[in-house]
C-alpha cells in the first residue's frame, strides 16, 4: 500500500514530542506500516531540520518502509 503525507510548516516541536516513549513522527509512520503502507511519498517543509527525518528513518521500527522525501519550496 501507498500514502501520501505532508508536514506541516512549524510542526518540528510537536513531531519530536515522545509518546509513549517514542517521537510522534515515529509513531505516526509505524502505525501506518502496521495499517499496511509500504511506500511513502512525505512533503518535507524546506525550513525544517532534515536531521530530524533522517534520525526517523533510521528506527528499527521503520525497517522496510520505502520513502521518498520531497522538500516542499517556501514559494507557491
């Protein structure tokens, strides 16, 4: 299965707080391997820290998610 999802911009504080021990973008995309998503398309906001994606994608939790990471430009 496939999903789309976009970060919003200024959301850094809230996707970092632990739940349950885990940071939310963690537990976002974990639940959604469990739902069945094995491809993900993520619009990354060009201010936000990318390490913050890369410390993501490097859980054990995240193992066989295929994601592509799109930096979303400021302008429109």
């Amino acid at each position: 299965m496939q999903a789309v999802m976009v970060i919003p911009e200024g959301s850094e504080n809230v996707l970092t707080q632990r739940v349950a021990g885990i940071p939310l973008l963690e537990r976002v995309l974990a639940t959604a391997m469990r739902a069945g998503v094995r491809e993900l398309v993520l619009f990354w906001p060009c201010g936000m820290d990318p390490a913050l994606w890369e410390e993501t994608v490097a859980s054990p939790t995240l193992r066989g998610l295929e994601a592509i990471k799109i930096d979303r430009s400021e302008e429109r």
